[in-house]
C-alpha cells in the first residue's frame, strides 16, 4: 500500500483517472520517461511537465513504461490517447547504460530511480527504444527527444559500451527533434510553435539549444557555421576523431558559439548553438512551480533517489569546471546560473511540509557545492572567452572568488524557524574554496555532517592534467584547513575523497604512487570510480584514441578487464579481502 495520500489532482497526470479529474479529454503533450514519477525539481522530465501545465498545456506521463513486449508497450504507451501537440522522450536523470551497467560492463542488480531499487525497469538505450514504440504508437505526432542520454549523443560519438563510434541519436532514433541542454526554453517554444495553426517542427531551426537533421545538399544554407569531419572520418580516424572533440568543445559558450555541422552520409547534422544562460527570475519561476515534492502515490515501494534528495535545495546550476571525464558542462553549460536568495529560503521553507522532515537539510548546492553566484568579473570577456574550465589549470584570475552569498544564504536558511541544520552534501571544489578562508570556516563549522566530499580523483601530475584536476598540493592544504577547523571547533570529521582507477594516461607506476600515498594514511577508500568514458566528454576520446589531442601525445590505456580491475584493487584491495570472505 502506497504511504502516499491519493489526490487525483496533486501530481502530473500518470493515469486517464487523473486526466479526467482535471476535465482533460486529450493531452497537449506526452512525455514517455525512464525513471520512477517523483514530482520534484531535482527531475528534468516532472520539472519540465509542471512548466508546460503552468503555461496552459494539458500534460501527461508514462513513466517506464513496459519495454519487452511490444503489444504491452504500446498499451501503456496509448493509455491517454495520442497527443494533440507532441511526444517527449527522455531516459531519465541517468543515462541508460550508465544506469543499467555497471564500469566492467556487467548488469546492475539495482536502480536508484524505481521503485524498491529494482533494475530493469527501463530498456538500454532508452530513448531509442521509447522513440520506436511512440512513433509506432502515434504515427504522425512529432516526437522529441531530450534529457542527458541525448544531449550527449547530438553528434557522433563513442560508445563504451559497443566499442565503437557511433553516429548521433537523430540518426538511430526516430525523432523529429532533439532538445539539448536544460530544455525549459525550448519545450516552451515548441509547445507555443505547435499550438499555431500554421506550426511545425521546421519553424524551430534556428532556435538555440536544438539539434536537426538535414540533407546534405542543405548544409551550405546554415549560416554562422562550423563544419566538422563527417561521422565516417572520425569512425575510421582516431586522431581525426580526437581533435574533433577539442572543436566542438571550443564551441561550448553560447556568446560565441557556431551552430556545428557534421555530415553523416547523405544527411547532416545541425546543433544550434546552446541557450544564452537563465537569470535568476527564470530559474525562480521554474522551481517555484508547484510541486508536491512526492513520489507518485500509485507507488507502494521506496524509490532509493527519492531519499538522497528529498530535504536538499538545488541552489544553481552549471559547472565551469571543465573537467575532462564529466559531462556537466555539456549538458547544464559552463556558466554558473544562481536561483536568488529569497527563492532559495522560501524552498527551505517549505521543506516543513514534506512528510518525514525534522529539521534537518540536506543540500543547498548543486553541481558543485560552492558555485553560487560565482562568475565572470567581466561580461565582455566571458563573451569572449573560449577556455574550457575556468580552474584548470589554476584558478582564472577573472573569476569571482568571493564566497560572500552562499556563506549568507547559510546562515540565513540555518537560522530559519524550524531549520535544526543544514548540510552540504555536494562535491566542493576546494581549489575554489582555498580562496575564502570565511567560506572555508562557515562550512567546516557548520554544514559538515560528519562527512565532507572532495574529489582529487588521482595525485600523479600528468594524470591530474589529463583530467583538467588541480595539483594535489591543494588537496594536502585544504586537508589540512579542514583538519585544523575541525579541531578549532571541537569536531570530529572527516573528508570522503574520490578517486578514479584506470583513467587514460594511468598505468601501474602512476597508480602505484596513490595506491602507496593511500596506504601511508591508513585509509579504507569507499569511493573510488573505475573510469566509464561517456559520451562526448574528453576522456572518452583519449579512451577510444589512446591520443591526448591537446598534447598530441599517445596515452597508455588500460582496456582489458583484468587491467581495470587490477588498478581498481590497488586503492580498495579491503573489498577483495571480504568478497574472498
């Protein structure tokens, strides 16, 4: 039995029953969606959804729907009848196969996003999947896709897990558009283009953050543009491939960017260049919709997501970070985008009202824990500027360090009535925060639940500057700030730091110099990431190439399963012991 009280008009509608309670006959739009319906901002396709309602759109969800049998697929698929406007498809807040697989390529046993942490809920490759059954299911409707898996298979990529390059998703799935990036503004304005009318998906080719396919006679006729070597070139090119990644990384501020091009046989791929960044007011109205911040109540086992978010506030967005394995920036964009305070504290507010709270707040972060309201000193050179992290390989001497707001907005939601304490359960990026010791005294002090994260992920310098990390001399000094607080303050606790095995540049020798520096600390790492090269991120491309396109250098690569685990082993040889057990 669900622990959550039916209201058939609190949630986005997941049934006809709560369609017809809100005297709808037909739907505007159609989401099809990979995870578990939890209606919180934290979740693109829900987030999304309660925008279209807001604005006047009649909306609805399938969440995972049945995949193995086509006939069970399609019933669950057509359970509110064919849309008036368009589909939606996304795979959820993870990829597919990252979700589903685990570094080595084996099946997860588990889902954090279903109910009961149970797998197989959602299919491989998603979005393909989804894209097939809803045209099969509504043969004329647009379909568009969007969410993480798509965005960063826009263009033609490497798959980890065929091993080989694959052209983009417009290409192997059947969708009439793909949405890239956060998707608020572009859901919107598809929504409005197809309510006209006159409307359709072709009035929508110049907007930013869409990506298109078209002929490629048809190429020529997109203005302001960079044309990249066709997916057949980058398939049977390393190299070629690998500095085709540093082109369209280049191609990543919005304020300067080209829409790409990159031909794949007789058709061609366009992406627009990506959306501007929201401001605060947008951001505000986007989160201060009305959620019920619940899972669905059709529910009767706990989703494990739900718990890890349920009482944490997502302050901002983004992430200039730049690191070479992470596909943050690619999808949220590099610019730090802030909620405003009052927004933020009212949310806080709220948490009151969610069953369960007392007192205790998780996360006000994001991304990155300390990114808020931090930017660009200068709006003509952030225009301007085409470096893909804004600290590596040490902190731009441009951008703002002043932890000021966050370190108030603290302490105000601290202070609130009924607020026992809050945490931050966000990665901080301690190179920033080095740079406000008042920062750096709020958080040891006040927002450490006992455990604080960091992610120096390796300590040999040439691996750090494959992953765009900064020296490990700034872990060893911010170790030593949060020890020496800690003890200031009369706390016990501890850093959780992250590390990542089999990173390419990484052999044996360099490993063995963490797996030594490890054991000369007497620590038992609990978080260490057998590297998994995703889909259009720097490192997939040094992965696949075992070439560093920056230093035009090849790179040894561990491959083989008894590689990986081998490096894995060196910094958790205590798992071994106890599986052996």
């Amino acid at each position: 039995m669900s622990q959550y009280t039916k209201n058939l008009r609190s949630f986005v509608p997941l049934t006809k029953e709560e369609m017809h309670a809100r005297g709808w006959e037909q739907l505007d739009v159609l989401f099809l969606y990979g995870d578990a319906y939890i209606d919180h901002p934290s979740f693109g396709v829900p987030l999304l959804a309660r925008l279209l309602m807001e604005n006047g759109y009649r909306v609805g969800i399938v969440a995972q729907p049945r995949f193995r049998n086509e006939n069970e697929a399609l019933e669950d698929i057509r359970v509110f009848g064919t849309p008036k406007l368009f589909v939606g498809i996304g795979s959820g807040v993870v990829d597919s196969m990252l979700n589903n697989y685990t570094a080595n390529k084996k099946k997860r046993s588990d889902d954090a996003y279903s109910p009961g942490g149970w797998a197989g809920k959602r299919p491989d490759r998603a979005v393909e999947v989804y894209a097939r059954l809803a045209r099969k299911a509504f043969p004329i409707t647009p379909i568009v896709c969007g969410g993480v898996e798509a965005s960063l298979r826009r263009l033609a990529h490497y798959d980890y897990w065929e091993n080989r390059i694959n052209r983009s998703i417009l290409l192997t799935s059947d969708v009439d558009l793909l949405i890239f990036g956060m998707g608020e503004r572009q859901v919107l304005k598809l929504a409005q283009e197809l309510s006209k009318p006159e409307g359709g998906i072709h009035n929508l080719k110049n907007e930013r953050g869409i990506a298109y396919v078209i002929n490629k006679s048809e190429v020529l006729e997109i203005q302001n543009r960079l044309v990249l070597p066709s997916f057949e070139e980058v398939r049977d090119d390393k190299k070629k491939f690998a500095r085709t990644s540093l082109l369209v990384e280049s191609e990543a501020n919005p304020y300067n960017s080209r829409s790409i091009v990159q031909p794949h046989g007789s058709k061609a791929v366009v992406v627009n260049s990506p959306c501007l960044p929201c401001s605060s007011a947008e951001l505000d109205s986007v989160y201060n919709l009305k959620f019920t911040k619940l899972p669905h109540y059709s529910y009767t086992e706990e989703i494990p997501a739900y718990k890890m978010i349920r009482f944490s506030v997502a302050a901002h967005r983004g992430c200039f970070g730049g690191c070479s394995f992470c596909a943050i920036s690619l999808h949220q964009g590099k610019i730090i985008q802030s909620r405003s305070e009052e927004s933020i504290l009212s949310e806080v507010k709220g948490l009151k009202s969610i069953p369960g709270f007392t007192g205790i707040v998780s996360d006000i972060g994001g991304p990155t824990a300390n990114g808020y309201k931090i930017g660009c000193r200068s709006r003509n050179l952030l225009e301007k500027c085409k470096k893909a992290s804004c600290l590596f390989p040490v902190v731009c001497s441009n951008l703002i360090t002043d932890h000021s707001p966050q370190t108030l907005l603290l302490r105000k939601a601290a202070s609130l009535p009924g607020i026992k304490k809050v945490f931050i359960a966000s990665g901080v990026r301690y190179d920033l925060a080095l740079h406000d010791k008042e920062y750096l005294k709020q958080l040891i002090t006040h927002h450490v639940g006992g455990h604080l994260k960091v992610a120096p992920e390796h300590i040999h310098p040439d691996v750090l500057r494959l992953m765009r990390k900064p020296s490990f001399d700034l872990f060893c000094r911010f170790e030593n700030e949060f020890r020496s607080i800690s003890e200031k303050c009369g706390k016990e606790q501890y850093l959780v730091p992250y590390f990542i095995s089999s990173f390419p540049g990484t052999d044996e020798q360099k490993m063995g110099l963490l797996e030594q520096w490890v054991k000369r600390r007497g620590w038992k790492l609990q978080q260490v990431q057998a590297f998994i090269p995703t889909p259009m991120t720097l490192a997939s491309v040094m992965y696949w190439s075992g070439f560093d396109p920056i230093e035009k250098r090849y790179l040894y690569v561990a491959k083989s399963f008894k590689e990986r685990k081998s490096q894995q082993k060196m910094l958790q040889p205590h798992h071994t012991k106890s599986r052996r057990r």
